[in-house]
C-alpha cells in the first residue's frame, strides 16, 4: 500500500461553507433537533428515552464517553416531543450552574427584567406556558469543577424547583465513570437512579443504519462491500463501534469524495485504504493540523493542552484564563496570540466558541484524550494541581477556607511554571500566610512553651474565677490560654521523640501538667453556651490525656461526662454542629476504648451512636469533609472490632462502609493526603480479614490498592517518614499474603522491598524504635519463606538472627514493652525450628530457650525445645515436656500431641529421623486415647 495520503488535503476548507452540499456527518459535532433526518441507527434508544421522559420528572442518560448521549437527547428526545409541550433549555454546569442556568433563562425571555433565579424559572413556565425541561449536558463537569458546598446549594435549589414547579424537569447526560459521584444528588432529586438509561457504542447493524441512511438523504454513493469493511475495521472484530472514531472516517471520505466528484460524491475503498490505519486517524489528523501552523504548532499545542483537565476532559475557558493556563506548557503568550490561535483552531474544528460567553472549549473529549497524551508527567501534575487551586479557590470565595498546610507544602516545586495570577496567587499567599503564623506558635521550644502556657494558663484561669468586673477580657484571656494548652497537648501528645527511650518520664510529667490544666477547667460550670462547650471540649481533652497515661478506667469516665455534656449542648444548640462532632468524637473513642478493655458489645453500641451522629452531620453539612473522614474512620474502627470478634461479614460491610467514604473524599479532595491514607489503611485493614477468611485472591488486590496508594504518598510526600513506613508494612502484608499463597517469588520480592525501607528508616530516624521493630519482623517473616517447604536452612538461619539481635536490643531498652519481649521470643523459637531442619540441635535448644526466658507461655517454641532433647539424645528429656504438655491447646486448636505428630512428619519428609520418634508416637496417641472419656 501507499504511504496514507495526509489528511490535511481532506480537511483543507473544513471552514468554508458549503451551501451546495449537505454533510451526511457530523465529525465531532453532535446531532442536534435539525438533523433528525440525519440521525439514524439510534430508533431503540430514542423509544426507551421518549418513555422515561413521561414516566419521571428526572431522566439520566449515562454512557461512555463517545457513545453520543448529547446527540440522543438533543436530536432523538427533542424531535419526539412536540415544540408546542415542551421547552428544552441546555445548561452546562463548568462555570458557576446558577448562573449557567441564568443566562440560558434569559436568553428564552430576551430582554426580560432583572430578577432572582426563582422567579426568572417561573416567569420562563408561565410565559411560554410548556414544561420546561432543564437538559444538564455534560453533567460530569459539575463534579469535576464545583466543590461541595456549591454542588450541595445547588441540589438543594433545583430540589426546590422540582417541588414547587409542576412543569420543571431534568434531563441528565453522565459519563458512567461519575455515576457513583451522582449519588449525593440522589436525596434532592427524587427518581435520580429509578428512572436511567444506559447507552451503548453503536451495535455494527445499527452504525451500518447510521452510514447508509444519511448517505441516501445526501445523495452520497457508497462502494458495494465499503461499508462491512470499516465496520469490521472499526470494531475489531467486536459487535460494537465507537462512534468519534466512526464520524472522523467517513467525513474524512466525505470530503474527499467532494473534492474529486463534487457534483456526485461516492465514497470508495480506494480512499479508505489511502487513510491508513484507522484506530489512530484522530491523533494523526491533530498532529497535523497542528503540525500545519508551522512556527505556530508550539503555540497551538498550548493552547490545546490548556483546554484538557486533569482527568483528560475537555474544560471551558475564555481566552484570559486560557492564556493563564497556556504558561504551564510553554513561554506566555500575547493576547493576539491567543486569539489568532484559536480562531485557526476553531477553523478546523478542533476547539468550539460559545457565542454569548465567549468560552472556548475543545469540540469533543476524544480530542481531550489525544491530547493529553502530549503532556509530560510534569505537565500533567501542574494541570492536576492548577484544578485543585480553582476548586478551593471557590470554597474560598463561599467560605473563606485558606489551603491546608499539606498542599501548600506541594506547591515550591511548581509555583514558576503555574504562573500563579489574580485570586489564586493572593488565596495562595493568604494561606502561606497564615501557616507561617501557625508554624511559629507551633515550633517553639518545647520548654518555653511550657513555661509561658503554664504560667499564663494559670493566671488567666485565676482571672476568669475570680474578675468578674471584667468578665470579658477574662474570657478572652482564658480562652488564649486554652488554646495554647491545646498547642502543647498536641505537641506532646504526637511528637516522635517523647515517645523514644529515656522521655518517657518526661512525656508523662508533661501531659500530666496538661491534664492538671483540663481537669480544672472541667471541674469549673458556666453558664455561657460557649463557655459549657470549652469546658465539655477539657473534659474530652482530660479523657484523651488518661488513655495515653494508661489510666483506661478514668480515661472512660471522663469520656462518658464528655459524652453526656455535649449531649446536652448538642440538645439546646443544634444549630451549632460543632458540638454533635464531640460528641460523635466522644463516642468513637469510648469505642476503642471499650474494645481494647474487651466489652465488644458496649463498644459497638458507641460506634453506632458515633456513626448515626456523623452521618447526619455529613449529609447536612456535606461542605465539611471532615465529618465525613470521620465517620469513614467509625466504620473502619468498627470493622475492626466486628473482625476480632469473628463477625467477618459484618466486619466487611464496616470496611466497604469506610472504603466507600474514603474513595469519594479521595476523589473530591485529591491534594489532602491524609483521605489517601485513611483510605490506604481501609485497604489494608480489608486485606487482613480476607486472608484471614481464606479468600486469597481478593486479599491480593485489597492489599494492592492499599500499597499504590501508599507508594504514591511514599513518593509525592517524601518528607513525611510515616508514609515510607506504612508502606513498607503494605509489602511486608503482601509478602505474608503471598507466601501462604505458595507465590515464594513474589513474597521474597515483597519482604525485599519492605527490608529495603525498613532499613533506610531504622538508619535514619534511629531513635524511633517502633521502625526496628518492624524491621526485626520482616526480617523474621523472610526467614519463615526462606526455611519453608524444602528451603535452604543456612540461608534462612541470617535474617532470624538478625531479628532476634533486633528484638533483644530492643527488650533490654524497653523492658516494659510486652511486644517486644514476644518479638524476641517469636524469632528464637522461629530459629530453634530452623536449627532442627539444619541437624543443629544443641544450637536448637538454645534458641529455644532464650525465647522460653523471653516468653514462657510460647507452648510452640516449648515443642521446638523438646524436638531439639530428642535429636540431641536427651530422650528423657525430650519424653518429659512431650508428656506433660500433651493435652495443652495451641492457639491455632491444635493439641500439644497433635503439633508434636504433625512435625514428625515434616522431619521425615525432610530426611530426619530418630530412633525414639516412632516410640514417642504410639505413647502420645495411647496417651491421648486414654486421656479422652468422651464428656464435654
């Protein structure tokens, strides 16, 4: 075959009119009410659409992108309903909605008086007297664009429409891959999910209708055996075509037809083959045109990239904001620039210009996915990052709510190439600002700061008592006090290295001054609303402080007063929420509380209460994600709890609960990496119940949702050292999960990569020692894989002694830490097995041993320490500890006896015997018959 004629020819006079001629295709353009004599190959559709449009007030359209929902609602429904019953008016909701919907109202009344948007709908319905039905075009840009709180007001207002508007509906196109992000819509638009219809790619018969019969309208001849062809190309293979591709094709035959039998174009397999290959025309039609502005493609290219979102959609922009947004690709450009750019772009139908608004929007999100192709990694980051300062930029606007610290932090590396202008650079340096001043208060010296809260603390304490002339700047004397005192709690309550050896008296001096604090101001009644809630907040802060002291019995106490003051503030002021969060706060911390001291059933009763409280909150106060990251935290803590108590399934539905909370607060906040590792930890905690339940498969991928997440907060916040080391534990799960997979490839890989980490923190932050512990563990757990099923015992003895040197070292610093002493034991019981397999078995019953002296109730590790008697020939021994443990149960069920037989087994599999192993079997199962009476 020829090299592909270039399309360039094919497209040269896109921008001309052409009167003659009526286009049988639409490129990238969608049907509209004009074409239906056009539009074929969609009767199916267009019958269930007609249907649904009478049978609710709300109709959903949803699909794939490039399945042609637009085209079905604005050319199939609308042709089908009569003009005299009903008016269609299409909004798109990028920009403000309300105002969307405003102008689109406006334009239907011309030049109609100044009114709000209420009345503007009911004059439109009275006036034209016909249902109005409000088309959401797009609708998926409304929850790529708007934030929360705008999302929620304007539910909430077309809710009202709905209500009180007998002829308003809603007519919705949706990408399916936002239907879920719909469902917060669902409470205020009665019928969302009842009355949908979901549109498919073109069945092949059906686009054979849509190529042959606006052919025939047009007057256009088609080549015997031309069609079957292209279909068969375009499918590939498959019953189902998709439709930008299709469109792209057979205009491009269209015109080319036209520019060489203009009089009586036929469209020929000549010309389709002199096309090329036909799954990549539209990138290579973009390519060149683009590559057609000569010294101008640079500039085209920025300008494209600057109509294509994060997501890889198109978004509006006019030609300010455009040429804002160009920066980030390249240098700045001239608004002459800008404008001679678009208009050639829009000349050969790539980019659209809303006449009224004068935006500018690519004509089709397939051209969005071509194009986002062009971007680098960086340049995808900085598109990515520009979105989320424009969303919070009108959370800002609505709420006054400054960047969080977190992605402020992100900013430095991109700041240059965003360009930052306008609004967004001062809601920027606003919010710089402000963290500048809390990192002052917070990085003080630990000392001085202890010193200066105290000594105010106590004197504004004794001012609020005792000025009651001057109550208010008592008060707010009091108040500064307090917070400062909150600063210090959370100082030391959190801070790393007062949890290290050698500051554990200071740590408890130090919240024990705190707790003096709070439980004085506890003691203390007001009765000033604000005031009750200052003093029920140091109740719940007094709480908090006993359960870290480990006084568990005054920690619920104080929980419980916490609870039923907020109770009551919550009773006389709900229309302050911050005190149903307390108390929601209150109860879900009771509930860990509860369930660490093993009253599960009291535990579960707060979490619920904790769960019915938070999600009221975020349904009536959905601009605040908080509510909803903690009521995701509820569930996931409830999982935990129904899951240690053998409720799997009730377990899972908790987790799935969290997860589906997570992934939409994830969604909606991108630049907030605690969501991603709340979410993270739901992952894994989901892993952990189904390996435990015995579904491996779904384990794998719980846990691997778990590690992406956790690499990319690794990767995009190397600053924060937790993250490195929950991700190292997300290895270490899977290297667990894998290895009893009977994966050992894998698994070793996975402990690998967990060592690697482990390792690089323990060598870094040396004095934390919760990263050598964890350490010690992946070390002990890749000796386990590397001595398991037939391993190399020499290979697997080097990483369990070196978790027990890690453990012990850490026994002998922190004597008081159970877990570390059972870590100790773990690995020299794990090494006096390993000993055994390798003939070592005076080396066995000294490991054996010192796990014995770490933890006596190991009953496993005695079993290692009797095998190693008997190899070594203490039979006596060796016969005494298998006698007198016989009937004891290990914590997987199994007997003493039945443990000692099972490993029998593997010893002579593995080539290991003694002449006293068939004796000592026949007196443990004697011993065991006879042991049994048959009574329960």
């Amino acid at each position: 075959m020829d090299d592909p004629e270039s399309l360039d020819i094919l497209f040269a006079d896109v921008g001309a009119a052409r009167d003659q001629h009526r286009s049988p295709f639409k490129f990238l353009d969608a049907y509209g009410v004009g074409d239906r004599s056009l539009f074929f190959g969609r009767d199916n559709e267009i019958r269930d659409l007609y249907a649904r449009f009478y049978r609710s007030r709300v109709l959903l359209v949803y699909g794939e992108s490039g399945t042609g929902k637009t085209s079905l609602i604005e050319c199939g429904l609308r042709s089908e309903i009569p003009a005299e019953e009903a008016l269609f008016v299409t909004v798109r909701t990028a920009q403000d909605p309300f105002e969307a919907v405003r102008r689109a109202l406006q334009r239907v009344l011309g030049n109609a008086p100044e009114r709000d948007l209420d009345a503007l709908l009911r004059a439109v319905i009275e006036q034209k007297n016909k249902i109005l039905v409000l088309v959401f075009d797009q609708f998926e840009e409304f929850f790529l664009f708007q934030p929360a709180s705008v999302r929620q007001a304007f539910a909430r207002t077309v809710q009202g429409w709905l209500e009180q508007e007998g002829n308003c509906r809603l007519v919705i196109g949706l990408r399916e891959e936002y239907l879920a992000r719909a469902s917060e819509l669902e409470p205020y638009w009665p019928g969302l999910f009842h009355n949908r219809l979901w549109i498919r790619h073109l069945a092949r018969s059906d686009a054979e209708a849509a190529i042959v019969g606006p052919c025939e309208v047009c007057g256009v001849a088609l080549e015997q055996g031309l069609v079957p062809h292209i279909l068969t190309d375009l499918s590939g293979g498959g019953s189902e075509v998709e439709l930008p591709i299709f469109q792209v094709v057979f205009d491009s035959l269209y015109r080319k037809a036209l520019l060489e039998t203009p009089e009586h174009p036929r469209l020929t397999l000549d010309a389709y083959r002199e096309l090329g290959q036909i799954q990549t025309i539209l990138g290579r039609f973009l390519e060149e045109r683009v590559q057609s502005y000569g010294e101008g493609s640079e500039l085209a290219r920025q300008i494209l990239k600057a109509l294509v979102t994060a997501e890889g959609t198109r978004q509006f922009g006019n030609r300010q904001n455009i040429a804002i947004r160009a920066r980030q690709f390249g240098p700045e450009l001239s608004d002459a620039q800008v404008d001679e750019s678009l208009q050639r772009l829009i000349g050969d139908r790539l980019v659209r210009e809303d006449p009224d608004q004068h935006w500018y929007e690519l004509r089709h999100d397939a051209l969005a996915r071509q194009i986002r192709q062009w971007m680098s990694g960086l340049e995808q980051d900085l598109v990515d990052l520009r979105q989320t300062l424009e969303n919070r930029l009108l959370e800002y606007q609505r709420h006054g709510r400054l960047l969080e610290t977190d992605l402020l932090a992100t900013l430095p590396p991109f700041e240059n190439r965003l360009a930052l202008r306008g609004e967004l650079a001062e809601l920027v340096e606003f919010s710089k600002r402000r963290a500048r001043q809390h990192k002052r208060l917070r990085f003080l010296a630990v000392a001085t700061v202890f010193t200066v809260v105290m000594a105010f603390g106590v004197f504004s304490f004794v001012q609020w008592q005792e000025a009651k002339r001057q109550k208010v700047q008592a008060e707010a004397n009091f108040r500064r006090a307090n917070e400062a005192v909150d600063h210090f709690f959370t100082q030391v309550s959190e801070s790393t290295l007062l949890n290290q050896r050698g500051s554990e008296p200071l740590r408890r001096q130090l919240l024990e001054k705190a707790l003096n604090f709070y439980q004085d101001l506890a003691n203390q009644r007001a009765e000033d609303p604000q005031m009750r809630a200052e003093l029920a907040a140091a109740t719940f802060r007094t709480a908090k402080i006993r359960n870290l002291l480990g006084d568990h019995r005054q920690a619920e106490a104080a929980y419980r007063q916490a609870i039923a003051d907020f109770a009551v503030l919550a009773r006389d002021h709900p229309e302050i929420p911050e005190h149903q969060s307390y108390l929601a706060r209150s109860y879900n911390n009771l509930g860990l509380l509860l369930g660490d001291g093993g009253d599960a059933a009291a535990a579960r009763t707060a979490y619920q209460n904790a769960l019915d409280l938070l999600e009221r909150l975020a349904r009536d106060h959905p601009e605040v994600p908080a509510y909803q990251s903690r009521r995701a935290l509820s569930e996931h803590n409830l999982g935990i709890l129904l899951s240690d108590g053998g409720d799997a399934a009730g377990a899972r539905a908790a987790y799935q609960n969290a997860l589906d909370l997570q992934e939409r607060l994830v969604r909606n906040h991108p630049g907030v990496p605690e969501y991603q590792n709340n979410l993270a930890m739901s992952y894994s905690s989901l892993g952990v119940l189904l390996s435990d339940s015995g579904d491996a498969a779904a384990a794998r991928v719980a846990y691997q949702k778990a590690l992406d997440l956790r690499e990319r907060l690794a990767r995009d916040h190397p600053e924060v050292v937790e993250y490195q080391h929950k991700l190292a534990m997300s290895y270490n799960n899977l290297g667990l999960l894998l290895n009893e997979s009977g994966d050992a490839k894998a698994a070793r890989a996975a402990y690998q990569k967990a060592l690697d980490l482990q390792e690089g923190l323990t060598r870094d932050h040396p004095e934390v020692p919760e990263y050598r512990s964890y350490l010690a563990e992946s070390y002990n757990n890749l000796g386990i894989l590397l001595g398991g099923r037939g391993g190399d015992s020499a290979e697997a003895r080097v990483p369990i002694l070196k978790a027990a040197g890690i453990f012990a070292r850490l026994t002998r610093e922190f004597p008081q830490q159970v877990a570390y002493r059972a870590g100790w034991a773990r690995a020299e019981g794990n090494l006096a097995w390993i000993e055994l397999i390798a003939r070592q078995p005076r080396e066995a019953i000294a490991s054996a041993s010192r796990g014995l002296e770490a933890d006596p109730q190991q009953l496993w590790i005695r079993i290692n320490l009797a095998h190693g008697y008997l190899f070594d020939n203490h039979t006596a021994q060796a016969l005494a500890i298998y006698t007198e443990n016989k009937d004891r149960k290990l914590p997987e069920g199994k007997t003493f006896a039945e443990a000692v037989l099972s490993d029998f087994k593997v010893f002579r599999a593995r080539g290991l015997q003694h002449r006293d192993m068939a004796r000592i079997e026949r007196l443990l199962r004697e011993i065991s018959d006879h042991g049994h009476d048959g009574s329960s």
